[in-house]
C-alpha cells in the first residue's frame, strides 16, 4: 500500500532525510569518539613517557644530591686538613722565630767578643781556666782513688794481724 499521494511521499522523504541524518550524526560521533579514543592513547603515551622521564630525572636528581654530599664532604675533609696544616705551619714559624732570636743572641755575643777584644780575652782566659780546673780535678781524684786503695789494702793487713793475734791468743 504505496500511497502515491503528495503527503506520504514527503513523509517518507522526511524519514528517509531524518535517516540519513542520524546516520550522518552517528558517523560523526563515531568519528568524533574514535578521535577522542586515539587522543586519549596518546596522551597516556605521552603521560608514559613523562612519567618515565620524570623517574628518570628523579634518579639523577639523587645521584647529583649525593654527589654534592660526597663533595661537601671531601671539601670539609680538606678544609680540616687545611687548618691542620696552617696550625702547623704557624707552630713551625713560632719555632723558628726563636730559634732565630737564639742564633741572632748567639751571633751578637761572637761579635761582642770580637768588637771588644777584652771580654774576647776573658773568655779565653775562662775557658783555659775551666779547662786546667777539670785536668785537676782529674788528678785529684785519682790521687784520692789511688789513697783510697792504699788504706782499703792497710785496713785488710790490720784485720789479718788482729785475726792472727787473736788466733794467738787462743
């Protein structure tokens, strides 16, 4: 039952136009839909991706944080060492400060001696005096020894002629 009639055939051309439309329309959206699907996968890649390189980053992050540890670390061991060093250098310095204070007194008293031959003489007349004093005192005490031995050796007679009288006696 075709009605050839005017209205239905607009009707039929409506439905047919409505057809097409929600076809048009569901092919848009599909198309719309597979757009969004494959954005989104590519924004998880891409979400991936910088996760990846964010951990990646992060990893070097805390290697560099403890290489600047392990840095500081060896720099505060070396400035240790460092203020050993110039404490110790500081201490040699004070040393030979006096011991140039000493050699410079040493040195004042040679020229003293040699810019006044006086005192010069009086240290020669000392020192040759200190010198015939310790050969005497040498000679004295050998000679004390040398008397000590002759009555250690007079006391051992005496006590052997005691012993002999004594045996005498008997």
């Amino acid at each position: 039952m075709h009605c050839r009639c005017h209205g239905c055939h607009t009707k039929e051309r409506i439905i047919e136009r409505l057809k097409e439309q929600r076809e048009r329309d569901d092919r848009e959206r599909l198309e719309e839909v597979e757009s969004y699907k494959k954005e989104n996968k590519d924004l998880k890649e891409k979400i991936n991706n910088l996760q990846a390189e964010l951990a990646e980053k992060e990893s070097s992050l805390i290697d560099l944080k403890e290489h600047a540890s392990s840095l500081a670390s060896t720099g505060l061991k070396k400035d240790s060492k460092l203020k050993s060093l110039e404490i110790a250098i500081e201490q040699k310095k004070e040393e030979c400060s006096k011991l140039e204070a000493q050699l410079k007194k040493v040195h004042d008293a040679e020229e003293d001696a040699h810019l006044n031959p006086e005192l010069g003489e009086k240290m020669r007349q000392l020192e040759k005096d200190v010198a015939y004093f310790k050969e005497e005192f040498g000679k004295s005490q050998a000679e004390v020894d040398r008397l000590l031995e002759i009555l250690k050796e007079v006391e051992t007679e005496k006590n052997e002629r005691d012993k002999k009288i004594a045996e005498l006696e008997r």
